[in-house]
C-alpha cells in the first residue's frame, strides 16, 4: 500500500497546519461561519493514524535491533553455539533481517521530505528518489550485507552480523516519534536510559567473560570460574564492578589490574553520566511540580518575613494547592506566550470558543471578535466563600466561569443567595456596559464564590480595546447592556422580588463621594478588603 510517512513533520501537525491556514483565510473573508466545526482544528491524534502505525512499525523494526545487539554481543562472548542452539538463532538472525529489508525496502522509501524548508513532498516516485541518494540509504544498505553467508565457508559465528548494529538511527528515530505522541514521554525516557544502564552492563559482561576466557577459567581467583550459570554471574561481576560497589577479588596479573582499572573508569564517567542522565530527565519530569513548590514556599517565606497572620497564610496555601491540583500549572499565560498567535488562537479556539458562543450575551457579535477576546482572558481561581464583586465597586473587570459556581447575594448579612451562576455563565458585565457618566460603572450586586470558583477574567480594557475594531458587535453588546440595566439594575429594584423582600440588593444607589472617602484611610479599607474574604474556607495540606 502507498503508505507516506513525514520524515520530519507527521501528518498530524501538518493536518493541523493546513486547516489553521484554511480556517485563517476563512476568517479573512469572514462570510461564512468558519467556526461551525472548530473542534477539528486540532484533531486528536487518531488510534489508527497513518503516523501511528507508522511507530508501531518501528517499534517492530527496534526490537530487531535490539535483538541483533544483545544476542549478538552475547553469542560472541559466550559458548552459545551449538548444534541444538543453532537452527533457533539461524530462525530469528532471518527473522530480524526480513524486518530491516522491509524496511528498507518499502517504508523508507516513502518516507515524505521537506523541501526547500517549507514545501512537503509525498509523491512516491520523488520520495524514493530522495531516500536513495541520502547518507540513510547507504548507511541501511551496509547494515543488511549478509555477510552471514561467510559462516558457510568458515565457522558459524555472529561475527558476521555487527553490521547491523549500524541501524542505530533507526532505533533512534523509533524513540524520538515514541516521544512524541507520548502524553508522559519521561517513562520512555527514564525506561530508555535504563536500557542503556543495563546494555552497558551487558557489554561489560561479555568483556569479563571473554578476559576470563583469555586468562583461563578459574585460574586465578579473579576470573570467572567456570560454575553456575556463566551470563548470570557475569553480569552481576559488571554490576559490582562499574557501579564500583567493590568487594571483588583483587585483581593479581597485569591483564587483570588493567581490566579492572578500565572498567572503575568506565564506571566513574560514562555508568555515572549516564545515572546523571537519568537525574536529568526525573528532574525535567518534574520540574513544573519543582516551580510550584518553589514559588509557594517563596511566597510563605515572604509572609513569615512580614509576619502575616497565620489565618491568611493558610489561605495562601490553599489557593496555591488548589490552582495546582485544578490547572497542573500556575499560570498559562506563560506557556502560552511563546507560541506564535495561529498556535495560541487554536489553542484558545479548541478550548473555549464552544463556551462563549452559548454566552447569550455575546450572541450576535462577530465570530473573530470572540476569538479576540479569548486571547485576553485570565484564568484565576477564587476560594469558597471570597466575593469575587462587591455591590458599589467600580466594575473593571467582566467574568465567564470556566468551572465552578457563583452565587449573587444580598441581604444586611448577605445571607440571601439570588442567583446560583455555573459555568459558562457571565457575571460583572453590567457595570462594565455601563458609562462612568452618572456614576453607572458601579458594581449593582455582590457575587461571592460558591466552592471553588475557576474563572476567566476579561479586563475592560481590553474588551474596550477589542470593540473598537468592532463597531458593529459593540452597538450589539450597547443594546444588550442597556435592556440588562433596564432588567437588573437600578432601576428594576421598585418592581423586583427583592423590594418585596425589603432587600437593597439592585435598589441601592452607587456610593457617594463622601462614602467612598470613609474608605480613604487605611483602616477603612482594611476592614472593606476583609469584608471581601472569606475567613472559614477549608484548609488544604499539600
Ligand atoms: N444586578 C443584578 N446582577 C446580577 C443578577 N444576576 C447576576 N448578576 C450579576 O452580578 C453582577 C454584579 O456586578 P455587575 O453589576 O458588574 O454585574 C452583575 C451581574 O453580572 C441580578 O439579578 N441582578
């Protein structure tokens, strides 16, 4: 079958490509809805994907690799050879080799290649041509000479076959394509530097047993002795020995003090690189848990120093373990920051488009005007019981609840819960609808956090920064702002359910300069800020 596979892009990310690019001139010409499908934006990688059987086709052709490497190390080291043994290692020497000439034969050769740094091409006549006049071509041809048929005129030894260890690129390239659709690609990692752990260990093995051979077997007390089970006893000889454990008996020849020399170097710089290896890939594993618990205990040393009450210290705790265990990071923003815009939007798309375009309110407005604002927006979580808005407040911030819920109280103890908000729905927007002109961009009721709240935060700025290009969406969002004074705000107070309940909730008349003043001295504004937070919410150990 004319299967291509991407030598150096897989077909996911240029699938990917392609659409963002379609989807981009779409959203140029903006004529149709070019949002209606946007979860293919970013397809998951399907189970059976070209590129996926693509690697587990590798996956077949390392495990011969490995094969010839381990078995053929060992089989010239060890008296593995003999009549019985033999017709077996003819078997899977043939078995290996008929995975490598498949290979070789027909998947590389369709392997696409990009050209000219940007142009992918996957015609197969032109990809067999790029394959044969590659450094890959000539190094896969040598590796499969069989030179086995040598053991038909002299001895059958696996001499013949260390040629195809020079196929290491394709094992290579079997771990890099594994890592890459890895979701945890630090297991492969840390299994693949403990494959390289024991090989060494391996190698060193076969060194010992063949010195032992050369010296004599149990000659002298340092060489193995011919007993129990030679690889076994071997192998845990190199283990001793590399991992410089010691206790091993002291070496009395020449030949032997300089084996056993070579190898304590050996153990020294490459085993001990290869355990700092290891360190390396657990440390990057890690390193984003590393960055929380540093930045957390950063921030406790800093309220220890300026001796902060405990009680808000265990807030800060809280928060901290919570947007954890909730987002897996602190802020996303970060991440996201290096990727240029085509990235981010998709990213931003696939995430929450579907969310804002059920938000009644922003029903109506233009599609890319979306996609704007959902570059801007924040992520911030909100602890049981913290008012996230305060009745008379000036509103410079709108919020859509990612997950979640809200509660809109009043009453003199804001005991009164009017309305539970859940996720996907918006709350703040009408102060920020309104004009400062008559003292309008205030706060028109308190909403406190119900649970843990994740929300998204949308600045006024930036909403004002965005409609500007969107005259037509900002008149939408105009009407829609007005008709929710008209049912939530003010106004609507001397006909609601709340004035029959004798509650000021939407009644009350923004705060007076001379009340805002009350609030100018510090003490004022300390009780205000303490009125905001919510002093019982659960404590969460990390
Ligand atoms: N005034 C009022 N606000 C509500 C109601 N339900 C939800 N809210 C939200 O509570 C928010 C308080 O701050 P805003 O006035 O900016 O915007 C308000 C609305 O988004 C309601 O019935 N009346």
């Amino acid at each position: 079958p004319p299967v291509v596979y991407s030598r150096y892009t897989d077909d996911t990310l240029r699938g990917m490509i392609k659409r963002l690019r379609e989807r981009t001139e779409m959203l140029k010409e903006k004529t149709i809805d070019p949002y209606a499908t946007s979860p293919e934006i970013s397809p998951p990688v399907s189970k059976y994907s070209k590129y996926r059987r693509y690697i587990a086709w590798l996956t077949v052709v390392a495990v011969a690799f490995n094969y010839n490497v381990w078995f053929c190390s060992a089989r010239l080291a060890f008296p593995y050879h003999s009549e019985t043994a033999n017709p077996y290692w003819i078997f899977f020497d043939i078995l290996s080799d008929a995975v490598n000439i498949i290979d070789i034969m027909v998947w590389q050769p369709r392997l696409q290649f990009v050209k000219a740094g940007d142009i992918i091409v996957s015609q197969t006549s032109l990809t067999k041509v790029h394959y044969r006049k590659s450094q890959r071509f000539k190094t896969d041809i040598i590796s499969i000479l069989p030179f086995d048929l040598l053991c038909l005129r002299f001895e059958f030894s696996s001499i013949y076959r260390l040629n195809r260890f020079i196929r290491i690129e394709s094992f290579f390239e079997f771990s890099d394509r594994l890592e890459s659709i890895m979701a945890k690609a630090y297991i492969w990692r840390v299994a693949r530097t403990t494959g390289y752990l024991l090989f060494m260990l391996h190698l060193n093995a076969c060194a010992f047993y063949v010195a032992s051979v050369h010296q004599g077997l149990a000659t002298t007390t340092w060489v193995y002795d011919g007993k129990g089970s030679a690889y076994l006893r071997c192998y845990y000889f190199a283990v001793r020995s590399l991992i410089n454990i010691g206790g091993l008996p002291e070496p009395i020849t020449t030949f032997e003090i300089s084996f056993q020399m070579t190898n304590f170097f050996i153990g020294v710089f490459v085993f001990s690189s290869l355990i700092g290896q290891m360190r390396d890939v657990i440390g990057a594993a890690t390193a984003g848990e590393t960055y929380f618990r540093a930045s957390m205990d950063g921030c406790v040393a800093y309220m220890n120093t300026y001796s902060i009450p405990k009680l808000v210290q265990n807030r800060v705790r809280t928060w901290y373990n919570y947007t954890w265990a909730a987002q897996g990071m602190l802020d996303e923003s970060e991440l996201l920051d290096k990727m240029p815009l085509v990235m981010r939007t998709a990213i931003a798309v696939d995430i929450n488009l579907a969310t804002f375009q059920k938000i009644a309110l922003f029903q109506g407005c233009d599609q890319q005007m979306l996609v704007d604002m959902l570059l801007r927006l924040k992520s911030i979580v909100y602890l049981p019981g913290d008012f996230v808005v305060k009745k008379g407040d000036i509103g410079k911030e709108m919020y859509i609840i990612k997950s979640g819920a809200v509660q809109v109280v009043g009453g003199p103890d804001n005991s009164i819960v009017f309305v539970t908000l859940k996720a996907g729905c918006v709350f703040g927007e009408i102060s920020l609808l309104q004009s400062a002109k008559d003292g309008g961009n205030r706060r028109t009721a308190n909403v406190k956090a119900h649970g843990f709240a994740n929300l998204f935060v949308l600045e006024k700025k930036d909403l004002f920064d965005i409609l500007v290009h969107y005259p037509e969406s900002q008149k939408v969002l105009a009407r829609k702002g007005r008709k929710l004074i008209k049912a939530k705000g003010p106004a609507a107070a001397k006909t609601t359910e709340e004035k029959q309940k004798g509650l000021t909730l939407f009644g009350q008349k923004p705060p007076t300069p001379k009340m805002l003043k009350a609030f100018g001295n510090f003490g004022g504004l300390m009780d205000k800020l303490k009125s905001q937070i919510s002093w019982n919410s659960p404590h969460l150990d990390p």
